[in-house]
C-alpha cells in the first residue's frame, strides 16, 4: 500500500516543529474532546458532541444521561492522558500497558473485569468472527506484542498501527471496552511515532464503514480496506494539524 501522501504531509508537520505551545495546547484540547466523542459514541454511547465536552471541560452533569456514559468520558480522557505519558516516556507497548489502559476505559464502570482478560468465551454482535477461547488469551496476548516487537521497524507506522488494532480485536481479550482500548492503542503507536491521533468518526455511513472493514479483515479476506481507513483518518488529522499551526 502506498502512503506517499501521508508521509509528505508529516514531513510538512515535522519541518513546522517545534509546534507553537498555545496551538499545540488548543490542538490537544480539540482532538481529547472529538476522540473521546466518537469512539464512545461508536459503541453507543448518547452523548453529543458539546455534551462530551460540557461534561469534560466544566464537570456537568447532563440531565436524562446515563451516569455510565459520564463514567464513559472522563474515563476515556484519563485513558487519553496514560498513552500520552507512556509517549511522552518512551515506554515500550507491552501487555502491563494494555491493561493499563483499559483498566482506565472500565473504571468505575466493572471495576471486576477493568484491567483483567476475560475469563468467559464472547461472542460479538453483528459479527461472524468467533473469538479465541479464554484459555489460550495470556498466549495471544503475548504473541501479540511479540508481532508488535518484530514489525514496528519493519512496517510503516500508518499500517503498523492499523494492523495492531485489527489484531487486537481479532482476539477481543476482555469482555467489554476492546473498541476503545483499540483506538486508544492505535493511536498509542501512531503518536510513537510522531504522528496526531487518528480519529475514526462515530457518523452512520463512517461507522459503518469501519465495522465493515474490520469484519471483512477477521473473515480472512483483506486488511487493506481497514488499512485504506485508518490511514485516510490519519492524512485528516495531519492536514488539520499542518493548518493550525501554519
């Protein structure tokens, strides 16, 4: 797959470091709202757009709302401030990392399950993909991020992460809060690397698309359609950046 676009949009963002600290600053504050907005919105949560961000910037509550889908936001934006640590560190992805950070997406919400890899067989809605057996997660798990240490110099950044992503929910390792915790690992890479976060946006035709996608890599047919999304979403956030701080 080609991304010569891609990477002659991040040479533009690199050659503009370092990024001004007050655009930086705003840049950070958009995308926590709209990141947090649509990946909770595309596994159903009710809150718009201004509610996350009510709910996010001024600590409101909104009436009608379930208490579960505040949880939902201000767990996703402490999630949000982990994987930037964990750039910002430099730490290496491991599993004690994953864990971390759906501990987080699931706090306060199943405080049994958050952090901890299902112990129940799953199966996922609107999907013909079985997940693997629980007996064999720690397994995966671990092949996992041994694929993840063998390809991450080898593959490109865009790919890697979309790859990972699709792997990640291929094993579906706990029973509630994978979608999540697989844009948040996304973009955990993609931000390795230099890149903005990618937002994959919750809108009907946009969601179903994604769903589309992922279903048509788990069937074994083809990952580049998956591959193909994430990387247009990623030339989005790039293009917004490049224009923000020009």
């Amino acid at each position: 797959m080609n991304f010569g676009k891609i990477d002659i949009l991040k040479n533009e963002l690199d050659k503009l470091r370092p990024l001004p600290a007050a655009a930086v600053r705003n840049l950070e504050q958009v995308y926590r709202v709209e990141w947090t907005y649509n990946s909770n919105a595309i596994e159903g949560n009710t809150l718009t757009l201004l509610e996350t961000k009510l709910v996010l910037e001024e600590g409101l509550t909104i009436g009608g709302k379930k208490l579960r889908e505040h949880f939902e936001v201000v767990n996703h934006s402490e999630a949000i401030n982990y994987v930037q640590d964990v750039v910002n560190r430099n730490m290496e992805l491991t599993e004690y990392v994953i864990k971390s950070i759906h501990h987080l997406v699931l706090k306060n919400i199943d405080d049994e399950n958050a952090g901890r890899y299902r112990m129940i067989n799953v199966l996922i809605s609107g999907s013909e993909h079985i997940p693997p057996n629980f007996s064999v997660l720690a397994e995966k798990m671990e092949q996992l991020i041994q694929w993840y240490d063998e390809h991450k110099d080898k593959l490109h950044p865009v790919e890697l992460a979309a790859e990972f992503h699709f792997r990640f929910v291929y094993i579906h390792p706990f029973s509630d809060g994978n979608g999540r915790t697989a844009r948040l690992l996304m973009n955990l890479i993609l931000m390795k690397y230099g890149f903005p976060p990618a937002i994959v946006k919750a809108a009907n035709d946009a969601r179903l698309k994604y769903y589309e996608t992922l279903e048509l890599a788990s069937m074994g047919k083809n990952l580049e359609p998956f591959v193909q999304l994430i990387a247009e979403c990623v030339e989005e956030s790039l293009k917004k950046y490049i224009g923000a701080v020009k």
